[in-house]
C-alpha cells in the first residue's frame, strides 16, 4: 500500500515556483516559506527577489508594519513664529515608547549643495518610501524654492526641474500633487531613487466648463510633460471647495480626490492614470455636506478595494462606503465612536474635558488612519475594524493648516533580512 501511494504522490513544485508563489501572497506566507530551508532563506535575502515581490500590492492585503511614522510641521522651541518639519519616527519603538522625533536636516537626505541652514521644508507628498518635499532657501537676494524627492532609507534625494506653470488658477485649497512609484525596486539612472511619476493637476470649474489640467513628471526622462486638459463631468457649485481639503488617493491605477462644494454636494473625480480619462460619483444626498469646523473628511480604501469617505464630527468618525459597482452609489456602512475610555486605554493622564476629531492622512499600504484629538494626541485607526490600534507618542505638534504626511517603507526595505537560522 505504501509503494502504490508513493507512486500516486504529485512531484514537489520547484523552489523557483515556490518562491514566486509566496512573493504575490503575505507576508506571513513569505515568513514561512522562509523557514523552511536554509535555500529558500538565501533566495528570499537576496536582493533580486525582493525586486519582484507583489506583497500588499493588493488594495485588500494590508500590511500594517510598513508604516513608520509620518512627517509634520512644528513650532520651534522657542520662537512660537517659526515652525520645521519633522519626521516623528516609530521604528523600533513599541506601543507605549516614544517616537524619535528627527528635524528635517536629521532625517532627510542632505541637500546636493551640503547647504541646510536657511532653508525650510513643507512636506507635499509620500509613497511608498518616497517623499515629496519642498525646500524654500530665503536667503538674500531671493527667495528659491524647489521640489526634491527623498528616500530616507538610502539617504538619496533627487532635486527636480522648475515646476511648470498653469494657464488657469487653481481651485480654492485644491491639492495637486500625487506621488506615483513604480514596482521595481532598482534605482534610475544611478541617482539612488526608484522610479516615479509625479501628477500636478489643476483643476478648473467655471459656469461654462470643467476640466482638470495636468503635468506628468517621469524620473526616466527627467523633465516635466507637456500641458494637457481633460475635460470632467460638471460639478453642482463651481466657484470654490472647502478647507481643509487632504491629499489624493492613489488606489487601483487611479488618482481620487473628494471634492465637497459650496453648494452642499460632494463627488469623487478619478483620473485613471493609464488612459487618462477622468470619472466622477456623486456622493448621496445624505452625505453630510458642511464648512463647520467640526467637520473633516478623508479619502480611504478598506478591504476588497472598496473605496470609502471617513467623516469626522465632533467625537465620531462614519464611514461611508462604495458599493461594489462604481455607478451604484454610496452607503453608510459603519459608525465608530472614538471615546474617552478607547482614548485612556492608551493614555493613563490626560485631557479629561470635550474632544474634537481631526483626519490627517491614510497611508494606503498599511491600510491606517492618523487623526487627532485636543488634549488627547495622535492615534492610528486601522480602517478595516474602525478600532485604535495605537497612541503616537511625540506626534502632538501637527500645527492647524501644515502638512502631515505618512511615511511608509517600500516592500524591498520592509523585508527582513532572513539569516540561517530563525
């Protein structure tokens, strides 16, 4: 009987297929793949493999230790009219340590010149490992400014050609950066930076058109596209957006901004990003439209891929979430209330009086949410049970009105280096 069913058992699958497998599942497949033998521990380590891995790539598999921190603008110690960037750092650091708080001439690449005094940094955008970061040099005679992508993990930067101008104005707070990064995980043309694309969009509502106006920037060409106009679908309340308006959501080859107007409607414009074709849904009637203050929003993905609305009132956060068509609207799926007793279970002392939530970002690989809370402080909130997951400890010093960004590692850095044994 033993003989018969070792000439029935299936042959073992080659490591390459093995490997390949793991490298498009999660990262506790890869984890175990890895244990096996000491082979798969050498091919994983190496370099060329974590090139190829597609882990989290999917919008339904997130991997929360991707997320190392976040970017910030802070007042200086000191002198309340100056304010930094800083890069509030959780590496390494547990649920109740506090974060490494490095200023931007710490934890940046330096600047091609090796001048750092005098400047100022605004953070713009982040992906995948990258930032966007605007540098302003207000020496005499001029002010200078100019773009540069970092990789805080190398130590590379990249400083970018002047940015192109647009025909129209801008649309009142509208944010027009979207950071692209590739797959692979090689650097461009010896620079240290991995492949990019950068969006600048503008887009321009009148009572007659409405169109968004676009620059591509590539890393492999190294200059920015010409102009183009794409025309949108019009927008009930042409003239101005609300405050406060975050950044884009990139997600499913597309670009998405929440638009929410003046005349009590909100939409979703998404530009895919290879056909170059704008879409638009309206969010319902009942989606709570407002420029109350007490009111924040925030574009997300949950998993599946869904695409989803976090609305921020006062102590509650709602979730409203897109039905699996594109065309068949929105609904209100979840309601997460954030209260002082979800607060304490972080922090021991604290602010005991009333508390108002406020959205920053979410970080679309690691599928969490950072908002605020006066008196209370930073948090995370993972998207896919609406609970918090974790106080940020030296991340108190976001600043009304700045940029706050998150800082997620690529899948090449995140990847730990495997040894021979476990």
């Amino acid at each position: 009987m033993a003989t018969r069913w070792r000439k029935h058992q299936m042959p073992p699958l080659p490591l390459d297929i093995v490997l390949e497998i793991a490298a498009r599942s999660d990262p506790a497949t890869l984890v175990r793949c890895a244990a096996a033998c000491r082979d798969a521990r050498r091919r994983v380590a190496d370099p060329a493999f974590r090139r190829q891995l597609r882990l989290g790539r999917h919008a339904d598999r997130f991997v929360p230790s991707l997320l190392r921190g976040h970017l910030e603008v802070r007042r200086l110690i000191g002198d309340y009219r100056s304010v930094a960037l800083h890069l509030v750092d959780i590496t390494g650091a547990g649920d109740t340590t506090t974060a490494r708080l490095l200023t931007a001439a710490d934890g940046f690449p330096p600047h091609p010149d090796g001048k750092a005094a005098g400047r100022r940094h605004e953070p713009v955008a982040s992906r995948d490992g990258l930032l966007l970061v605007r540098t302003t040099d207000r020496e005499p005679p001029l002010e200078v400014e100019e773009l540069r992508v970092c990789d805080p993990a190398t130590g590379h930067s990249l400083t970018l050609p002047p940015e192109p101008t647009f025909p129209s104005a801008a649309q009142q707070n509208w944010e027009p950066y979207a950071l692209i990064v590739g797959d692979g995980g090689a650097a461009s043309d010896g620079n240290g930076i991995r492949p990019f694309q950068l969006l600048k969009a503008n887009l321009v509502m009148s009572d007659r058109h409405c169109y968004l106006g676009t620059h591509t920037l590539s890393s492999e060409d190294g200059a920015w596209g010409t102009y183009s106009e794409i025309r949108t679908p019009h927008l009930l309340g042409s003239r101005s957006l609300l405050r406060r308006v975050k950044p884009p959501l990139i997600a499913g080859g597309a670009v998405h901004w929440l638009c929410v107007t003046n005349k009590s409607a909100a939409y979703v414009l998404k530009l895919h990003i290879r056909t170059a074709q704008v879409t638009m849904t309206a969010l319902p009637v009942s989606f709570p439209c407002s420029d109350d203050r007490g009111i924040d929003y925030l574009l997300a993905t949950r998993g599946g891929g869904e695409l989803m609305v976090l609305v921020a009132a006062n102590d509650k956060i709602s979730a409203w979430v897109q039905t699996d068509k594109p065309t068949a609207g929105w609904k209100q799926r979840t309601r997460a209330v954030v209260d002082e007793d979800a607060m304490r279970r972080f922090r021991i002392t604290g602010w005991f009086g009333p508390f108002r939530v406020r959205l920053h970002w979410f970080a679309e690989r690691s599928g969490l949410v950072l908002f605020t809370s006066n008196g209370y402080g930073c948090f995370w909130l993972d998207v896919r049970s609406m609970k918090i997951v974790r106080l940020v400890h030296g991340g108190a010093g976001i600043l009304h009105r700045t940029g706050c960004l998150p800082y997620e590692m690529d899948l090449s850095s995140w990847v730990p280096t495997f040894t021979s044994t476990i």
